[in-house]
C-alpha cells in the first residue's frame, strides 16, 4: 500500500482540561504499562495518546518516519510508513482494508474535523491509496461486509520480532472507560496468540509503488 504521502508531523497530544482528569490518565498510563499484550489509547483521529512497553517494543524495529510513526497516529503507520507490511500480516487486506473503511466512517461523523481532512488529502495525493479508497474498499465491504470495518474482536496477523512470538495472529480488543469516552477515546489492546508452527514466510520487504491488488489492473 501507499507511503510517498507527506502530510503534516502530528499536531501536539491533547491534555485533559480537568486536574480529575490528568490524574486519571496519569493512573491509567501505569495501569496500561501493567498489560502484557500491546496496547495503545486512541483518539478518533487515530493519534496515540497513551502506549506501553509491548507495544514499543512490537514495532521496535520499524524504521523513522516524518509523520506515519506508530506512536504518533497509528492510521497514519498502516496506510504510509513502508515498514508496516514487516509486521502487519497481510498488510493490504487485514489492516489497510479494515482501516479506510473506519476512517471512511469517521470522516461522515467528523466531516469538518482538520486532522482527519489532512489524513484524506495525503490520501487523495497517493494514487494507490486513492484506487483503494475510491474503488477497492467499495468491492471489498460487498465481499465480506459492514462489519469489517469494525477493529472489537477482529483476529488479524502480526509479525513479531521477538522470535518467542515470531508471525502470529492477535484479536483486537476495544474499550473505553467513561472518562475515555468522555474525551473521545479509546483503548486498543492486540492480543497475541501463540506463534504459529507453519513455517514463516520471508518478511516482506518495504514497499515500492505497485499496482493494488484489490483495484483491476488497466489494460
């Protein structure tokens, strides 16, 4: 999929308005921490308010990036950052898909919102993330459905580099707490399983511009 986008580096993180609240997420940070599995906080926007250690470390490897960093937004990584194929498994159709489809979403919701008008033009200004967008996601939701486009109990592939993980699959599990929700976020926490005992493909190697899979090829 799609990486030439610049964009814009990510805008500074919101802060809770209420002392209630900073001490809230400051509690919910080390309670995060605590959680073996990786897992992120989330606003609409996708960009990362919170993570903990498992998940730094599931993309430790993952090469810098001006504006597509896990860490920073995590819609932005799996639509441009070249290295997210190398640990999201199949990359285009279990996380790329699944993604345009939530943001597509969210844009009806947030249509005005700046941030999420910046992500469609870096969008629009990729030609294969814009096939995607305009003609793949369509087909795709015909084949497998609305209910793809939502991440709660979706069971999709990873690459870990830890070798005690290795190519793996997690269930995405989402929550919000009332305070969460009051500040329009969310946590996702990536469940890992088992490393599979198939043997493991080579990891795929960055991505160069390419013709979409889920697009006809022009005769």
């Amino acid at each position: 999929m799609a990486y030439q986008a610049g964009g814009q580096r990510p805008a500074p993180r919101p802060v809770p308005e209420t002392p209630e609240a900073q001490a809230y997420l400051e509690d919910y940070a080390a309670f995060l921490e605590a959680v073996t599995f990786p897992s992120l906080v989330v606003d609409h926007r996708w960009d990362v308010l919170l993570t903990n250690s498992a998940f730094r470390s599931l993309f430790r490897e993952v090469g810098p990036h001006p504006t597509a960093m896990p860490g920073d937004n995590f819609l932005r990584f799996v639509l441009f950052h070249p290295d997210a194929a190398t640990v999201l498994g199949d990359h285009e159709s279990s996380w790329c898909l699944p993604m345009l489809a939530h943001f597509a979403q969210t844009t009806e919701r947030y249509g005005h919102d700046h941030g999420l008008q910046a992500i469609r033009r870096d969008i629009a200004e990729d030609p294969i993330m814009e096939a995607a967008y305009r003609h793949g996601l369509p087909h795709w939701l015909r084949v497998v459905g609305e209910r793809a486009a939502e991440h709660d109990g979706a069971v999709r592939p990873l690459r870990h580099p830890d070798p005690r993980w290795g190519a793996t699959d997690c269930r995405i599990v989402a929550e919000t707490t009332g305070t969460l929700k009051d500040l329009d976020w969310t946590r996702l926490t990536l469940v890992l399983r088992e490393a599979r005992r198939a043997p493991v493909r080579p990891r795929r190697p960055r991505r160069a511009v390419s013709h979409l899979s889920v697009v006809p090829a022009a005769d």
